[in-house]
C-alpha cells in the first residue's frame, strides 16, 4: 500500500496536515484551503506556497507546502484585482 501525506508548513515553523494538494505561488486561508481572486478583502491573513519539499520514503510520500505571508502592497493588489 502507498500512501501520499501533505502539509502546511508555516514561516513560524508549525506543521498542520491537509487533505489536499497545492501549488506553487497559489494563496491560500489560515487552513491552507485555495482563496478565489480577488480577495473579499484585504483585511484577510493570507499566505503565498514559496517551496514545495516532496521527502520520499518506504512506502509514502509527503509534500511539504512552506507558506509565507502576504503582507501590505501585495495584499491590497490581491484584493483590487
């Protein structure tokens, strides 16, 4: 049997587990789902897919999605699109 794992990783280092698969440069919620553009608004906390780290082992495969911030103007363009 062959298992395929993914998860969160924040910039502050936790790790959260996810039921999905993202891609690279995608934003996503708090809960790592997809938000749709443009932003509802921009007083939303929101994070950018950076890396995407695939560690193979016997058996399974894990995806590692790193996040990061959208911050200020970037934000504010998110949402005015």
């Amino acid at each position: 049997m062959f298992m395929e794992s993914n998860f969160l990783v924040y910039p502050e280092g936790e790790t959260q587990e996810i039921e999905f698969k993202l891609r690279f440069n995608q934003i996503v919620d708090m809960n790592g789902r997809p938000v749709s553009l443009p932003l509802a608004s921009h007083k939303m906390i929101v994070y950018k897919v950076v890396k995407i780290q695939n560690k193979e082992m016997k058996g399974e495969t894990a995806h590692y999605y790193h996040l990061e911030l959208v911050r200020g103007d970037e934000l504010f363009s998110l949402a005015a699109r």
